[in-house]
C-alpha cells in the first residue's frame, strides 16, 4: 500500500477508534441519567465494534500515529480557521463572505493595535538582548564551576521554566507593588527576562559543554590570552546558540499573556492583550487578522530558532541536553 494511503487510513481508524469511545461513554452517561435511545444503542453497538476491530485492522505504530496526527489535527485545526477567517471580507465572522485583505489595512490602521505592536516589540528587543547577555555569561560561568555550585542554581533555573507561568506572575505582581515599582513597560520587561534568561542559558550551557573544550586549550597553548580565545574560538562556535536563544527570547516576550497581564498596569496593552481584550467585547475580522499577524511573527522566531539549532548540530556535530550534559 502506498505511504499516502497507509497514512489516511492509520488517521480514519485513529478517528474511528476515538469516536468509538466517545459513543461508549455517551451511552453510559445517558444510562445514569435514565435516558436511553435508539440512537444511543446503535451508537453504543458502532463504538463498541469500533474499539474492537479498530486495534486488529491497524498495527500498534500505525494507531498510534494515527491518534497523534488526530491530537495536532484537534490542536491545530482552530487556528487555521482563525487564520481563514481574517481573510474574510464581510463583517460577520461566522459567515465566509469572501477572501480580502481589507481585515489586515483596518487592523493596522487601529491606533490600538499600532501602539500594542509598538509596546510588544519594544519590550520583547530589550527582553531579548538583556537575556542574552545575561544567560550567556551565567552558562559560561556555571559551565565551569563544581557541580556542588551548580546543582542548586540548576535547580533555581528549572523551577523558573517549570512553576505555572501564573504563579510566576501573581509573584511578580506582588513584588513589584510591595518594591514601590510603577506597573509599565519596565515591569512587564524585568517579568519576562527572568523568564528569557534561564532559557537562554539551558541553551547555551548545553551548546558550550557539547563543545568540548579541546579548542580553547590548543587556543591557549598557542599563546592567545583569554579574550582573544574567548572571541576567536568560544563565541564563534556559540554564536547560533546564542541567535537561537535570543530568537526564542524575543518570541516568548513577544506572544506573552500571562505575565504581561499581571505587569502591564493601566493603560500598556502589549500586542496579545489588545487582542485579549476586544475579544470580551466580540471577535471581528480585524481582530483575526491581528491574531494571524502576531501568528506569523511567532512562527518566524520559532522557526528561526529552530533552524540555527539543527544547522549548528549538523556543521559542528555533538547531541546536547538542556542539563548541559553532553
């Protein structure tokens, strides 16, 4: 059987599969509520049958891509239709009146939205350049201390990418009101860097130690001194970790909800939260062709990020791991 149509069969029989379960579990919630029909039974058959002959069709591997093509499919599918719709040239939503990028000029000509995507790039710039240098020289430096020393800042670093961004941001709300800070620009910045930092460092630490540090010791033999090697030798072999890594720093700044909306005080709505609020009020064209552009503005630092990482892992060889063990 051709791969294509291996492929769609191994996703109907994934969708199969999971429909099955869904009409097993409806008949027996409507069992316990009293309220049994013919539909129900014949659901009740067609699922059952589903979840037996499913399995003995299709291979283990094969149901189980299946399913996970099912999961990005489920995942996926309503940002498509976001992305669809803010090409629609009638003002009702819910009716595909017609492709225009009419949306896309009444989005920017939103002064809100403007000055939102202003406040978005100005902060993610500075998050992003901050977390840099700040993670690059903390993975440079606990690169070469003992693990005694290392261990528990690891462990600070970890529960910062771990803890629920909201408690990160409940937390820095109180912080900074009981500091004196003004809610702004400047919080919503110090709240996202300390976020950008400890990714950036994960990245470059773990790109530093898969290195190794043969280079820099032939480096030194040869007579050059510390900054010459460090500038010669170590950030040119670093340098797509630390792109990668301010890439996804600007990224994450970029598109951030949560943290933003516990920092941003009255009157500084980021890029995402313009979009948050005027869907309180109704979703429109215009605000789905600012959420496609805020998409594609996310995806290309994404993707950036990620080709700099595989392009430097062909060129330069070595697996890396984010506890820095090569």
């Amino acid at each position: 059987m051709p791969e294509p149509l291996h492929k769609a069969g191994a996703f109907l029989g994934a969708l199969a599969f999971v429909a099955g379960i869904i009409a097993v579990v409806l008949f027996l919630a409507g069992l316990a509520g009293g309220d049994v029909s013919v539909r129900g039974l014949v659901g009740l058959v067609l699922g059952a049958a589903a979840i037996v002959l499913v399995p003995r069709a299709l291979s283990l591997p094969s149901l189980l891509g299946g399913l996970s093509a099912l999961v990005y499919v489920f995942l996926f599918f309503p940002i498509v239709v976001v992305v669809v719709f803010a090409f629609n040239s009638g003002a009702n939503v819910a009716d595909f009146a017609g492709v225009s990028t009419r949306p896309f000029s009444r989005a920017l000509d939103d002064d809100t939205i403007t000055s939102a995507i202003g406040r978005s790039v100005q902060i993610a710039l500075a998050s992003a350049v901050v977390a840099t240098v700040f993670g690059t020289a903390a993975a440079l430096a606990l690169s070469r201390v003992s693990r005694r020393v290392r261990n528990p800042i690891d462990v600070l670093v970890f529960l910062t990418l771990v803890v629920p961004e909201l408690v990160i941001a409940i937390s820095a709300l109180i912080f900074f009101v009981n500091t004196g800070f003004e809610l702004g620009l400047v919080t919503m910045f110090l709240g996202h860097t300390i976020f950008n930092a400890s990714l950036v460092l994960l990245i470059v630490r773990a790109r530093f130690v898969s290195m190794g540090s043969s280079l820099e010791e032939a480096s030194r033999d040869l007579g050059a001194s510390a900054l010459a090697t460090f500038r010669q030798v170590t950030l040119p072999r670093l340098a797509p970790a630390i792109v990668a890594g301010a890439l996804l720093s600007f990224t994450f700044s970029f598109d951030d909800v949560v943290i933003s909306n516990f920092t941003a005080g009255a009157g500084n709505d980021t890029w995402p939260l313009r979009i948050l609020a005027g869907i309180r009020f109704g979703l429109t064209p215009d605000l789905n062709a600012a959420a496609t552009m805020m998409l594609a503005v996310t995806l290309l630092g994404l993707g950036g990020a990620a080709l700099i990482l595989r392009r430097a892992s062909r060129t330069q060889g070595g697996g890396v791991s984010l506890t820095g063990e090569a």
